[in-house]
C-alpha cells in the first residue's frame, strides 16, 4: 500500500511498522498505525471512604491525561472528600461536574481537546511565569511580604500544564486527533517536556517568593517551608538575579515563538551567565543565602532544559 509522505512522517511510519484498517459507522476506511488506538470516552473510578480529596483529585487527573471524556466517580463522598470539585476548578481546565447523585458523581470535558493550540499555552505560560516573577521583584522592591499570593496564582500555571499535557497524552494515542494536531510524533514528545519545565518554572517561584516572607503562611506550613530573619541585603541580591533572569526568559520565548535555533543555541551557550554566585559569608544568613543560591539554579536549569529540548525539536 503507498502511503503519503507527509503522513507518514508525521506518523513516524516505515516499512517495519504495522498498520490497522478500521471501518467507521459511514463506511469509511481509516488507516491507523498499530500501536496507536482510540481513546475510549468513559472511565470509572470507584471511591473510597478513607480517599482524601488531593488523592480523589489525583485520580481524576490521571483519567484526564488519559484522554477520557467522561469520569464517573461511584462511592457515598462525605463532605471533607467533596472539597475535590474545588481543587478541580483551580486545576484542570473544561472538566464540570454534570450529574451528581448519593452514590455517583459524573464529571465531563466541555472544552473540545482539537480546538486546543500548543504553541499558544507555551506562550501563555511564558507570559504568566513573566508576570509572576516581576511581581516578586516588585515585592522586593517595595520591601512588602509576598505571603502565598505567588502560590494561588500558580494555579493558573497548573491549569495550563494540565491541559497541555492531556492534550500531548491524547495525540500520543490517539492517531486521529494526532492528525488534527499536525503535528509529529517526536515533535508533541518534546513539547510535552517544555510544557512540564515551564510548570516546575511556577512551583519554583512559588518557593522563591517565600524566601521573602518573614511571617508564616498556610502555604509555607503546608509545604514545609520555614522563616528567616529579615535580609535587605540578600533581598537586594534575590531582586537583580531575578531582573537578570526575566530578561533571559523572555529571550527564550522570543526564540522559541519564532523558532530561531541560531538565537536558542546561542542562549543555551550562555546561560552560566545568568547564575547567581554564592560568596563566602557568615553569620545567621548562611542558611538563607544557600537557599537562594539552590532557588537561582533550579531556575537557570529550568531554563537550560527548555533550550535543549527546543534545538531538538
């Protein structure tokens, strides 16, 4: 059977790999690569008494990686467990709970996943990760405490990640609405690690923005975070990194939104140029200064990794 070239590119078809002909309800024939299926519509999650809602939330989130359109939740909830529905709107864009019962709760996927566009939450998650850091350095600079205002709104990071990710998940197993996508193969694997490094780009700053604080938050509490004196100095210190670095993110968006490889080698080249140096010093900052130091190289590599995987792409 002769194929066209450009599907089967996309496809990562050759000669050793095995495809499947699949007639619809119409009478249409439909080529599939073999180790590629559809994604069935309904999935069933059975709840325990003992689930918490993070861990109710979780399940959910692995069903709707994996491209199911309906979830069905089936056991009596108690009211502590219902709090789930409230992580789920922070959360996970499109997916509403549509019918309630006493022993059943039914959750659907109202955003249709074609109408999706990759490219746009990569850039829209560079913008937020833009906006948020600029907000730590206006903190900083106005010698006010963040507390957990960077922690809430990540979560708009969050929703982005997870539909993006579900997304990658579907095209993944899904030939059909692999094709939508157009898309390779190769190509939505290494959107799907720029998309994950983006993600950890919000939850690093969230720990970055309590290094400021001087009072505990539920966050802090929460993740195990702890207070340290006041530090102008280290503040001061933590506000030109974070100008430095900005202005190295949005060089990287530049380069990725107009798929420079030249600009994007030449930053990944450079990038031990945006590190923070941690300089002997002593006294009760020792502590916070090494903090600092480990919350700047998570954001440098971070930021290397998007590099690296963008070239590939």
């Amino acid at each position: 059977m002769s194929l066209p070239l450009p599907w089967s590119r996309r496809f990562d078809i050759d000669k050793k790999r095995e495809l499947t002909l699949e007639e619809t309800s119409d009478g249409v024939l439909t080529i599939v690569p073999g180790d590629m299926k559809r994604i069935e519509e309904e999935a069933t999650i059975p709840i325990t008494n003992n689930a918490t809602p993070d861990k109710i939330y979780y399940k959910i989130l692995k069903a709707y990686f994996d491209g199911y359109k309906i979830i069905t939740l089936v056991g009596n909830l108690t009211d502590e467990q219902m709090d789930f529905i409230d992580i789920i709107h922070k959360r996970v864009v499109g997916l509403e709970v549509t019918e309630q019962k006493k022993d059943q709760i039914i959750l659907t996927d109202l955003l249709r996943p074609e109408d999706v566009d990759l490219d746009k939450i990569i850039s829209q998650m560079f913008s937020f990760i833009s906006v948020v850091t600029t907000d730590i350095i206006s903190h900083i600079e106005q010698n006010k405490q963040p507390g957990d205002k960077i922690l809430d709104r990540d979560s708009v990071t969050t929703r982005n990640h997870n539909l993006a990710y579900r997304c990658c998940n579907m095209a993944l197993k899904d030939s059909m609405y692999l094709s939508k996508l157009k898309k390779t193969t190769s190509e939505i694997l290494i959107i799907s690690r720029i998309i994950r490094y983006l993600d950890m780009l919000g939850t690093i700053l969230v720990g970055g923005s309590y290094l400021i604080n001087i009072e505990m938050t539920e966050g802090m509490k929460k993740y195990h975070y702890k207070i340290f004196e006041e530090d102008e100095k280290l503040n001061k210190t933590l506000e030109k990194y974070l100008k430095k670095w900005l202005q190295y993110l949005k060089s990287i968006k530049t380069a990725l939104k107009e798929k420079d490889i030249e600009k994007a080698t030449d930053l990944y080249l450079r990038r031990f140029e945006f590190r923070l140096e941690m300089k002997d010093r002593n006294g009760k900052s020792g502590e916070h200064l090494a903090n600092i130091i480990d919350f700047s190289e998570q954001l440098n590599r971070m930021s290397s990794l998007i590099l690296r995987d963008f070239m590939m792409y």
